[in-house]
C-alpha cells in the first residue's frame, strides 16, 4: 500500500517520462505512477517517482457544487459534493481522487484540510491548478492539532449513517465518527434512539436538521455566514484553533463577506488565502466567540486564531 508523506497530497501522473518538463515548470518534484510506469521514470531527473496501485484506494467524489434549478423542494440549497464524511469515517485509510482542472486544485485542498493520505490523478489542463494548490499548501505552518468536536456520531457503518454523517458535514456541524457514546461530546447522536428516530434518518437532511437543533446554534463551535458552498474543518488545541475555509464552488465563483463566529476569545490572528491577499476585516471578540470577515475567497484559505 502506497504510504504518501507528510501530510500533503501526491499527484498521482499516468502520463509517461516526456512530460517530466511540464512537471518541471510547475515545480512538481514528487509523483506516483502506475508501476508498469516506474522503471522508465527512475532515470528521469529532479523527479521522485514512487509506484502505486490506485485499485487499492478507495476512490473519492470530484469536489463541486451542483445547482438544481428544475428541482421542486422546500429548499434550493446547492449540492455540495464533499469528501469529508469519508474522511472522518475512515481516517487512516488511503484514498484516490480523479479530478480533472480545476477541481485539482480543490481536491488537493480538500485533502489537505482533513491531513488525508490522497493521491490526486489530473490531466494536463489540471496540473496547473495541482501545482498553484501545492505550492500555497507547502507554505502553511504544520500543526499537529486534534479535529475541534461537538457532536459524536455513533456511525454504524451502514448507507444512512454515511448520508447523514454527510449532510451534517455540509451543514458545517462539527461531528466525529465514534463506536460509543463521548462523554466529552456537546452532543451524542445515534440513528434509532428515542431522540433520533431511523424514520427521520431516511431523509438524512431532516435528520441533519434536528442534529443541528438539539445541538443549538449557541453551542455550535463554528457558524458560517454570508454562503453555502464554504465548508470548514477545523482543528483545535492549547490555545489555538485553525480553520481550513474551502470554497467547493471555487472552480467557477469566488465567494465574498465570509463571515466567520468561532466560540472562544482569541485576540490574535494570521490567515493565508490561497490566490489572493491575505486580508481579515471586522476582527472582533465579545464575552464568548470570536468573529471576523474575508472580504474574498476564490477556493482555500487557512486562518489560525490564538490566545
């Protein structure tokens, strides 16, 4: 089994040694190729070659966005197609993405937000947007903090479990996977109890809805304002927490007045926006959370906040 290191995502290139110049020019110094591959690229310089059997991995959803205007429901929300449900409930697994243009460049996002061992195959209209990603990616500061929790979600590993893990990751609720209740957890969720019945989890957004209610916005740990297509993962420990903002509609539209409430007090901040400046308007903190505005987001940004 490929083991991919550090925590960034590897381009996985199908294409043969007379591409390594365009992998050169964006600066790409390590890949995985199929092993029929790995002799011819051995003797190729300034690229690290590794092989790797992508039948292996479990293979992930492109990440986008999808507008259902013809669509009759109490709800026009967009369909976000996110890969982080996968990722929280099999975190040491390794995972596969075909994502052709820009969609690598979230893909390796993406990835990155979940530290997720992922290959991402592109074509050649991709690998500028891979190479953009990877480079802003290698400039964030490694913190090695556990996933900020406030729900634990008791997952049996059945089909409705995995859509309403799904839909309240969507909805930017805070959960983890777990085989028993978390005393620690603001909140216990399991499918068939008194207070989550399996006939509401048959419409997993319904059911990510009284999730979201009997947990209450009050208690929620992050609340996203101004769009649907941002989701966050965030991370959090010894004073700091760190949000990883990913725009799934990046490919297409940025996304401008990201307004961001984080519980807690944290008078310092740095941020990194990938493809733009690095600005945080409105910075401010009352008696519990802490709150702040990105003008603009074209796809990623990280923000780290500290006491």
């Amino acid at each position: 089994m490929l083991l991919v290191a550090a925590a960034l995502p590897l381009l996985f290139w199908d294409a043969g040694p007379s591409t390594a110049p365009a992998l050169r020019d964006a600066h790409i110094e390590r890949i995985a190729v199929p092993a029929a591959q790995e002799a011819a690229w051995k003797g190729v310089a300034g690229i690290v070659v590794q092989a790797a059997d992508v039948g292996r991995l479990r293979k992930l959803a492109v990440p986008s966005v999808e507008y259902r205007p013809d669509q009759a429901s109490a709800s026009r929300a967009p369909w976000i197609q996110s890969n982080g449900w996968e990722f929280v409930r099999a975190p040491g697994a390794h995972f596969y993405y075909d994502a052709p243009g820009k969609a690598a460049g979230l893909a390796a996002a993406e990835a990155f937000s979940y530290g997720a061992d992922a290959l991402i195959h592109t074509d050649a209209a991709g690998l500028q947007y891979f190479a953009e990603m990877l480079a802003f990616l290698r400039g964030i500061e490694r913190l090695d903090l556990p996933p900020l929790v406030d729900i634990a979600f008791q997952d049996d590993g059945g089909d409705t479990a995995g859509e309403v893990l799904n839909l309240m990751l969507r909805n930017n609720l805070l959960v983890r996977a777990a085989a028993a209740p978390d005393p620690k957890a603001k909140l216990n969720v399991r499918l068939g109890s008194a207070q989550f019945p399996l006939e509401t989890a048959q419409d997993p957004a319904a059911m990510a809805h009284l999730v979201r209610s009997a947990l209450g916005d009050d208690h929620r740990s992050i609340r996203i304002y101004g769009t649907q297509v941002v989701l966050a993962r965030v991370t959090a420990g010894g004073g700091r927490l760190r949000l990883a903002l990913l725009n799934y509609d990046g490919a297409r539209r940025k996304v401008d007045g990201l307004h961001v409430r984080a519980l807690g007090r944290f008078p310092k901040h740095t941020g990194a926006v990938a493809g733009g400046a690095a600005q945080i308007d409105d910075y401010s903190l009352d008696d519990q959370a802490t709150e702040f505005t990105l003008p603009e987001l074209k796809t990623f940004a990280v923000i780290d906040l500290s006491r």
